[in-house]
C-alpha cells in the first residue's frame, strides 16, 4: 500500500517495489475540491464558485464533486495575467520609500 497524506492506493508487491526503488508515488487524476484549492493556492469557495458558474468542470461521483487536475490546469492557465500596471499600491510604496 503507498500513501501521501491522504491518498492510499493499493498496488501489487512488484509495483510497489518498483514505486519504491524509484520515488514515484501514485497520485489521482481527480481532487476532491479541498484538495483542488490546495493544489491551485486557493480557497474551496472559489472553486466552488467557478464550477456554479461554468467556468470550471467538475464531476460528480456518489456524494463527492471531482475536478480533474488536467481541467483545473487548464481553468486557472485561463485565468487572466495582472499588468504591472494595475499595481498602484507598489508604485506609491516605491515612492515613499526615497523620503524616509
């Protein structure tokens, strides 16, 4: 049986030795949306929030929602870039920093 964290998959001898031998360790190709916010560095509600509006695929299997890390990828790749320019804040930090 191989682990990480919470995931326990259980896989014959041979293909546990060669996990082992090799440091590969078998994560799903589904997250469960606690899992998912984990993975993209976000709150659950905002995945929550995305999946309500479309903007994100999810499945439902029994009572569990599943986002599939290639569709989470894809979903925050889409996400737009924020310009230096929106970053007003800094500028004003910059240019207090040259009178103290």
């Amino acid at each position: 049986m191989l682990s990480s964290k919470r995931y326990s998959v259980t896989v014959s001898d041979t293909q546990q030795n060669v996990a082992t031998q090799t440091g590969l360790c078998i994560l799903p190709r589904g997250l469960r949306i606690a899992d998912a916010a984990c993975y993209a560095g976000v709150r659950t509600w905002f995945l929550r929030q995305a999946i309500y509006e479309g903007r994100l695929s999810a499945r439902r299997l029994g009572k569990a929602i599943i986002i599939m890390r290639e569709d989470l990828d894809a979903f925050l790749e889409s996400q737009p870039l924020l310009p230096a320019s929106e970053a007003e804040w800094l500028k004003k930090r910059q240019g207090n920093a040259g009178t103290a």
